[in-house]
C-alpha cells in the first residue's frame, strides 16, 4: 500500500509539473485594439481648404474631440494597437473661419 501511495504521489507531481510548464499553457488572446475616428492618407488627401463643415463631416465623420471652447477647431484621432503596444498614432487637427476649413495640420506616426 505504501509503494502504490508513493507512486501515485510522485505520478500526480509528474503530471502537475507538466501541466504548469510554460510551453504547454495556452497561450492568451491579445485582440487588436482600433480606437478613433480611421485616418489614412488618401482620406486626408481628400480634404481641402474652402470645404465646409458637413462636407469635412461626410469625409472624416464626426470629430472624436469637439471643444466647447473653439468651435472652429476640430480634432481627429486613430490608434492602432495591440494590448497596451500601440503600433499606430495618427491625428488631423483641422481649422475653421466660421463655416468654411481653413487650415488642416495632420500627422501619422508608424512604429
């Protein structure tokens, strides 16, 4: 009886230890994460300056940010990434006098 309990002691280690072993866990799903309004060159080549709002709305959609305190500013932001390493950072920050774009100033970082 003791032999049988030592073996099935050491057997359950042995398959313990297997299992906890780095190589034959699962390894965990890591989604890519898109955030923002999608930005890419052809999208900013499309704008303009003269374009009015609803047309720069019909190109990009609505602006991530709108800042209560300069209307005539709007902000676009995308970022591209996986779990918490971003591998993209793009960004269009267009200007207005009044209705009409006056001023588009756009960065796209790829890493």
């Amino acid at each position: 009886m003791p032999k049988l309990l030592l073996t099935t002691t050491i057997s359950l280690l042995f398959l313990i230890a297997i299992g906890c072993s780095k190589s034959s866990m699962p390894s965990l799903y890591i989604p890519t994460i898109r955030q923002g309004n999608y930005i890419d060159q052809f999208t900013i080549s499309q704008l303009h300056n003269g374009m009015t709002k609803h047309q720069v709305q019909h190109v990009l959609g609505t602006p991530l940010i709108v800042d209560p305190f300069h209307q005539e500013r709007w902000d676009y932001y995308y970022q591209d990434g996986r779990g918490t390493k971003v591998a993209e950072n793009r960004s269009v920050t267009l200007s207005f006098n009044g209705d009409i774009l006056d001023h588009i100033d756009s960065s796209i970082d790829n890493r």
